[in-house]
C-alpha cells in the first residue's frame, strides 16, 4: 500500500487497522541526542484518545505507546524510532452489517475499488485511529521545535453555525484550554457542547474547524516550487480524516477584496502591519505567525437509515452501529497541531541541515 510516508529529512511511516492488534510507526530522521519528554508524548495522545468525554466516541482506549527503538538512556540516537500502540477495546462485530455493504461517504466503496479486498472492521486503514502515530511524531516534533523558539497551538473555532468572531480570534494568545470542545472562549464552547449533545440524540453528526497558529517560525522556511510551505500544509492538513477545506491568512474572503485592502505592509523591522497572508508568501516563512482554519465535514457514521448498495448493486438500507463521534473537531485539534509539527520539522532541518546545534 503506497502512501503511507509523509515527509522527507523528518519522514513518519505509519501502519496499522483500527481493529487490528495495534497502530505503529517508524519515524526517521530525528535529531540524536536530543533529550525525549516521554510523558509529554503520553499527554499528546490523551488529548486525542477516544471516551474522554461524553461529546466524543465511547470506545475506550489507553493509547499507552511503547517505543520499541531509536530512543536510549532518555535521548534519540538518530536511527529510526519505532514505536506501537495496542489496540484494546475493539468491537468488530458492530460491523458484521456491512461486510458486503457500503456505507454512504465512507472509504468502503473505494478500497474495495482499488485494492479488489477491505478490511471491514470500523473501516480498517481508513480509519481516523491511524493519526494515533501521526500524533506520536508530531509530540516528538514539537519538543524539538519548542528548542528553538517555535510553538504550535490549535483550538476549535466553530461547531455547526456557533463559530467564534475575528475580534475573538485575534485576541487570543497561547489559549489553555480545559473543556471538552476545546474551544478557548467559555460562552461558545458551552453552546457547542450543546449543539454536539443535541445532534447526537437526533442520531446524526455535525462538522466545524479548527483554528491554528505557530509563533516564532524564522523566515525563509519553505522550498519553492512544488515543496512550499502553505503546499505541504495543504496536503498535511488534506491527509487528516474528514477534512474538506483549508485556508490560510484571510483565506476565502481574499475573493471579495482588492489589493489596496489585504496586501501586508511592511514595518522598518520587515514584520508586517497586518497578517492577511498568514505568515506565508510566495510559498516562505516571513517570520509572523502562520495561521490557517481547517474545516472538518459531518462524521459519515450517522444512527439513522441511509438507502445504499451492497456488492451484488442491489439497493439497501444501512443504520450506523458501534461507537462514533458525533462532531469529530475536539479530538482532532491536537491532530492538526501534529501534522503542522511535521511539516515544520521537516522544512527546518531542510534549511538548517547544517547549522543545527
């Protein structure tokens, strides 16, 4: 199966079903002798982890990794770090009802499609449990860019059509955020986990974004043409379950604007008057924060009767079944944050290959 590798010096290979025996991954080209904060990588994965609340899935999984090399006497030895985590609550029977079935706007069609077999059991590979290893990698990632100054946060700014305003937005800082939304205004994620719970009675889902800064990425991080940096942002962010959208800076409503109105100015210290570009031109860090929305669909596991096909093309009707998130953002911040980590480490080593200390 192609594409499972994402990146180039920073490379994560992943592998694993989400009804498998574990998720893993081999991450390779982390610096050596860098000192590795275990418990925060632990912390990572709670964040992500489902049944941590009463608006995400049920399923209850520890997520406990266990590295298996690349890693002693607390530090990286710069050979390729290897590491699992077991799959221990898994209920394949939910899906026994679609074992020659597909589900509408799920990956069953599709890999039955290209690859002629699928792994039924919760969508196999295509389940979201795979960016159990990209959270991983992207933990390590962040303990690395946090050395140099560079940090990472991401937060839900919108559920359905309760979203938060530019005013709200642009007055947070580095928000700590302790609700289950995750959204850093009290007011609105209160309304949102509202939303979430009524949704999920009716037995349906609902989609949202996310929100999400770096501050203190140098300029000059981006390598033109194909490799720039908003391109490998994109494709990061695309390769997340779900994700329908992707704007950076002022993004969409660049359409309805003139030049007079959104071109950065800058200041006579080369940062700019304004941020419209999201830190990014012409494909390059410019040194102000990077900044983009990522916008997630509606889970396609609804608790309702959907009319589909099964493989002999005879017309069905398919009822969702086992554990689903009605509204897939809150788990999916520290994702976006992780694949965002990737693809700076990756693009910081490709410019500091040798001049890192």
């Amino acid at each position: 199966m192609a594409g499972s590798s994402f990146g180039t010096l920073f490379k994560l290979t992943t592998f694993g079903e989400s009804h498998g025996d574990s998720i893993g991954g081999i991450i390779e080209g982390f610096p050596a002798g860098f000192y590795i904060d275990l418990d925060f990588i632990q912390s990572e994965l709670d964040r992500r982890k489902p049944g941590q609340s009463s608006i995400v899935t049920q399923r209850k999984e520890g997520d406990k990794v266990q590295f298996l090399s690349g890693i002693f006497d607390g530090k990286s030895t710069g050979t390729p770090i290897a590491f699992l985590v077991k799959n221990e609550n898994v209920k394949s029977e939910d899906y026994k009802h679609i074992i020659d079935s597909y589900r509408p706007s799920h990956a069953d069609y599709t890999y039955q499609l290209k690859y002629g077999v699928r792994d039924w059991r919760g969508g196999g590979r295509s389940s979201a449990r795979e960016t159990v290893s990209r959270v991983v990698a992207g933990a390590l990632a962040k303990q690395f860019l946090k050395s140099k100054g560079i940090e990472i946060f991401a937060f839900v700014d919108r559920v359905g059509d309760i979203a938060l305003t530019n005013n709200e937005i642009n007055s947070l800082k580095h928000p700590l955020i302790e609700n289950s939304v995750r959204c850093p205004v009290e007011e609105k994620a209160s309304q949102m986990e509202d939303l979430i719970k009524r949704i999920r009675k009716e037995g349906d889902t609902i989609g949202g974004s996310i929100y999400c800064k770096c501050i203190g990425l140098p300029p000059g991080i981006g390598e033109p043409v194909f490799d720039k940096l908003n391109a490998l942002i994109g494709q990061a962010m695309f390769s997340i379950n779900a994700v329908k959208g992707v704007e950076i800076g002022l993004g969409f409503d660049s359409v309805t604007k003139k030049g007079s109105e959104i071109n950065d100015l800058f200041n006579i210290d080369f940062s700019t008057k304004t941020n419209n570009s999201g830190g990014i031109q012409g494909g390059i860090s410019n040194g102000m924060p990077i900044e983009f929305r990522v916008a997630f669909k509606p889970v396609a596991t609804i608790m309702l009767d959907q009319e589909s096909v099964n493989g002999a093309g005879e017309k069905i009707v398919l009822k969702g079944k086992g554990r689903h998130d009605p509204c897939v953002v809150p788990r999916a911040v520290v994702i976006v944050e992780s694949m965002l980590a990737i693809v700076l480490l990756d693009l910081f080593l490709r410019q500091f290959i040798n001049k890192i200390d």
